[in-house]
C-alpha cells in the first residue's frame, strides 16, 4: 500500500498570511511520481522573474530528473554525504549558482547570493501552490560541481534543491536513521519580537 504520508505540518501562525506559507516544509521523503514538464517549467519561471541588485539576475539552475541517472547521478555525487542519503531519492535535484560580478562592469556583486536565494523562494512558493514539495540544502561540494560541469570562473556552485511529490508513508520508513524523525518534526519559527527591532538592535519592534 502506497499511502501518501498523512501530515501537511501546516502551521498556526501569529498573523493572517496566505495559507501556503503555512503549508510548505521541506520534506526529506519524496515520491519518486515524475514531475511534469509544464510544473517544472513554471516553477522555474517563478524564479526568472524574482528581483535582484540592478536587474543583474544573477542566478543559474542546472537540473536533472532521474531517469536521466547519468545527469542525475553527478548531481548526488556534488551533494555532502548527508544530503546524498535522502536527496537521491528525488525525482529531480538541480544544483543553484550565482555570477560573481555585474556584468556591466566586472565589479564584485554582493548581493547575488542573496539574489539567488530569492529566486529560490519564489521557486519554492510556485512549487508548493503546484502540490510539489522543495528541499533546499546548502551542503554542496563547490570543487566537485565545478569538475562534473565545467562551470565558468565567474560562476560560484552554492546549493542544491530537491523538488518532487511528497513521499507515501514506505518512502519515509525507507530513509535512513534519524531522517525519519527530523521529517516528522513540527515546524517552528523564532517570534517577531526575535526578529524585528526598533529603535536599536535587539529591542523588540514597536509598530
């Protein structure tokens, strides 16, 4: 029986905000059900249109499904041992970059690591309102991308996705030890007062 896990982990939040804020998490058990081209593509068009530093969009995905398992493959090898574990798995896994300079004038862009995290969370938004799940990782192998992909000079390797359906209740038993329990795990959140200051750094806001 291949029962979809029966928990969204949607969460009660302090304010009123779109219910798919609540309802996204970051799964470490996929279904391995293809996600189909037109839901990809949309995702990744939610991405292009994100803001960044002077228009620079500085952000590049290079992706693979599966069954290509030879493109897929190089893509598991660039991923830290621990994400390897779950992330190979997935039905899709794309690997994030950002260009290090403007292009207008060779000058450092500081913010494009930012810039590439939002285009990934406009990604991640699209994604959820599709009923697909994103898992964003950080522990990724810079030199080993860059050995697997030719990836030019100017272009820094910074994260990794997984991106699919969320896993039936025999994908979650089948991760390896301790993921399970961090799959169940509630959600939480530091609170505004953690967050938000006014007046000096570590005040809590007064709006």
């Amino acid at each position: 029986m291949n029962t979809t896990i029966e928990r969204t982990k949607a969460v009660q939040p302090d304010y009123a905000i779109l219910p798919i804020f609540s309802q996204r998490f970051s799964p470490y058990a996929f279904s391995s059900k293809q996600v189909n081209t037109e839901d990809l593509r949309a995702c990744f068009e939610a991405a292009r249109w994100a803001m960044s530093s002077y228009n620079e969009q500085p952000w590049r995905y290079l992706i693979a499904r599966a069954e290509n398992q030879e493109e897929f493959d190089k893509i598991v090898s660039c991923l830290w041992d621990a994400n390897q574990a779950w992330a190979k798995k997935a039905p899709v896994l794309a690997l994030g970059f950002y260009k290090k300079s403007f292009t207008q004038n060779d000058k450092p862009n500081k913010a494009a690591a930012h810039d590439l995290g939002a285009a990934s969370a406009f990604l991640t938004v699209e994604a959820t309102q599709r009923g697909l799940y994103v898992h964003q990782m950080i522990g990724v192998d810079p030199d080993k991308v860059r050995e697997q992909f030719d990836i030019p000079e100017d272009f820094e390797p910074h994260t990794a996705m997984a991106i699919g359906y969320l896993g039936s209740l025999e994908d979650l038993q089948a991760l390896p030890d301790g993921y399970a329990d961090r799959d169940r795990a509630e959600r939480s959140r530091k609170s505004q007062d953690e967050i938000l200051f006014s007046g000096q750094f570590g005040k809590a806001a007064s709006l």
